[in-house]
C-alpha cells in the first residue's frame, strides 16, 4: 500500500512539473536606503517595465508599494524581467542613482537595495 501512494504521489510531482505550474511566484524586496545607508521607513517605491515608461511615469506594473519601518517593501507575482524602480520620499529619490534591477530570477524572492539622495 506504501508503494502505491509514493508511486502516486510522484505522478503528482511529475504532472505538475512537467505543466510548468511554479509554486514559488516570481518577487522582489527592494530595500530604500539614504546616500548614508540608513534605512528609509515611508517612501513610496513604483515598478516599471520599460525606461520609456520610467522616463513618463505610466503604465507601471502594480500599484505603488510604501517600505516599512525595516526600508522594505515586496512586489509579488512578477515576470523575470529586468524592472525600472522609481523610489521616492519628500525630496529625495533615486533619479540619477539605480534605477533599474537586473533580470530577476524565476521563483526567487529577489533583493535589491535602492539609494534616495
């Protein structure tokens, strides 16, 4: 009977592989820090897909995150994509600084700091 149910439930396993289901979504923490490196509770963090987007403030990918008290904020259920991060609070920003990711890593919770200055 044991072998019955571990021959099943290796199906299962090979079914929803083979299907391309993904049980870990595609995320990304974006950790906004100060040019001092002190962490930044508050700021208002927006993803986008191209630099043209970017550039014109349109079209972004999910609605705008804030950080928290520990400078983090997550998107969740991404492409594996290279985004444009827009990162702002008062007057400070990261124009000039970091604006894009590299190509996240399918699956992966992706981590990424952002510097306003």
């Amino acid at each position: 009977m044991k072998s019955k149910t571990a021959i099943f439930l290796s199906l299962v396993l090979v079914i929803i592989l083979a299907s391309g289901f993904q049980i870990l979504k595609t995320s990304l923490r974006i950790t906004v820090i100060d040019e001092l490196g002190n962490i930044v509770e508050g700021a208002t963090v927006q993803l986008y897909a191209t630099e043209e987007d970017y550039r014109n403030e349109t079209n972004p990918v999910s609605e705008p995150g804030t950080t928290d008290k520990k400078g983090n904020v997550k998107f969740k259920e991404l492409q594996p994509r290279a985004y444009f991060v827009n990162a702002s609070k008062d007057d400070k920003n990261n124009i000039g600084a970091g604006v894009q990711t590299d190509k996240l890593v399918e699956g992966k919770m992706n981590k990424v700091n952002i510097v306003i200055e």
